[in-house]
C-alpha cells in the first residue's frame, strides 16, 4: 500500500483526498470514498481542506475529519458533543467534552440517513457559532 502524500504545497485538498482513497485499495478506501459521498450528498457546498495531513470538511467552521487507521475509519466531529445523536452513531471519543467520533471497521454499515443529519446538525451548528 502506498502511503499518503505528506507534502502538500499547491496540490488542492480534493486532489489529496482522492489520492488518500486511491492508496488505501481496501475496505478503508472504501469507506473513507462512502463517508465522503454521503458528506457531499448532505451538502454539495462542502468545501473540503487538508490539514494535519488528514481530509477536512468544512461549511463555516469544521464539519468533520476523515482519517485512515488500521482498524478503523475515524471521523471526527469537533463539536459533536454539541450535535443530536438520536441514532447513536458517535461510538468513539465519548469521555470528551466537546468532540465525538465514530469508528467504522471492516464490516460495519454506516446508516447513511442518520450521518447525513449529524453532517447538517454540525453545519447548522457552525452558521449559530459564526453569527455569535
């Protein structure tokens, strides 16, 4: 497996977020590509961003990371301690105050309606912070 690029100067994030997908040619390609489909089908103004070396999504503030593990792809929401989970899909970084993640491993489904709904909840909550 080729490892993502490190070295980013000019190369535009959605470049290096395809480029991430590509170097995983396993299930975690997979599901990062599905978790990024489902980010841009919840909101086709996405602006996607690469820092610290890992896919950012962003509408007025942090939607959410993507990163690529072993075991798991991780997405990280910021501020998800703030956003309605009534599918309980957040099921990683729990203990924190302020962010909440969820972990998908090889195998799991990822109910595509209740991630979308966190994706809006976490737009809406930036647009409240932004006019704050």
């Amino acid at each position: 497996m080729k490892k993502p690029l490190k070295a980013t100067a000019g190369i535009p994030a959605s470049q290096l977020i395809d480029e991430t997908i590509q170097a995983y040619a396993d299930w975690r390609g997979v599901t990062l590509a599905h978790l990024r489909a489902l980010i841009r089908e919840a909101d086709p103004d996405v602006i996607e961003e690469w820092k610290w070396n890992i896919p950012v999504w962003s509408h007025d503030g942090i939607i959410c990371t993507g990163e690529t593990y072993k075991a798991a792809v991780k997405t990280t929401f910021p501020k998800g301690a703030s956003l309605p989970d009534p599918a309980g899909l957040f099921n990683a970084s729990l203990e924190g105050a302020t962010r909440r993640a969820i972990d998908v491993r090889e195998g799991d489904t990822i109910d595509a309606e209740a991630f979308k709904a966190l994706i809006k909840a976490a737009i809406a909550l930036n647009r409240q912070k932004a006019k704050a």
